[in-house]
C-alpha cells in the first residue's frame, strides 16, 4: 500500500502462543505519523560482515539502528559534512510567506 508516495507497511504483533493480535487504529495512526518523517535505506553487507556489526552494536550498548547511524554521523563530522541538509518550506510542510 503506498499514501503519499511511501510505501506503508504495518505488521501484526505475535503474543506469546504465536496468535496474530489486531493492531489498533491508533498504533496504525503513530505509526504512520512517525515514519512519514523517517527515510528507508537498505544496507546489504556480507553475512559475516553483517554479524560483526550486529555484534558491535550489541557489545555497545545500542540498538543496531543507533549503531550505524552514529557511526554515520561520526564520519560525516570527521569529513567536515553536514549531519542534516536544509529543507525548504516545501520539503518541511511548512508554508512559505
């Protein structure tokens, strides 16, 4: 299902006999809400590679998300590169005046 141009994708929770629990409205609505503000991008390293980072994080203290992304940020910072691009009014929703 795409709204906007995002594609939405909402999954069932699994209580603890393995039955699928309907996912309320409101959870649907935040849902929603919090990743029409959020970017989709795919890594797909080397398995091996893949473990190690996840163990990284884990060793870390962080979730493997956190792990990457401040990893990221610490690059980006050493590179002298900007951590967040400017958005016009446009891009933000706010309107221009």
């Amino acid at each position: 299902m795409t709204v906007d141009g995002f594609r939405l994708i909402i999954y069932n929770k699994i209580n603890k006999r393995g039955d699928k629990m309907a996912v309320s409205e409101a959870h649907k609505k935040a849902s929603y809400k919090y990743n029409a503000n959020r970017d989709s991008i795919t890594i797909r390293p080397e398995r091996s590679k893949g473990a190690a980072i996840r163990a990284a994080a884990v060793a870390s203290g962080k979730s493997l998300q956190n792990y990457i992304l401040d990893a990221l940020n610490a690059r980006m910072e050493q590179e002298g590169q900007p951590l967040e691009i400017e958005q016009t009014p446009a891009e933000s929703g706010e309107e221009g005046g």
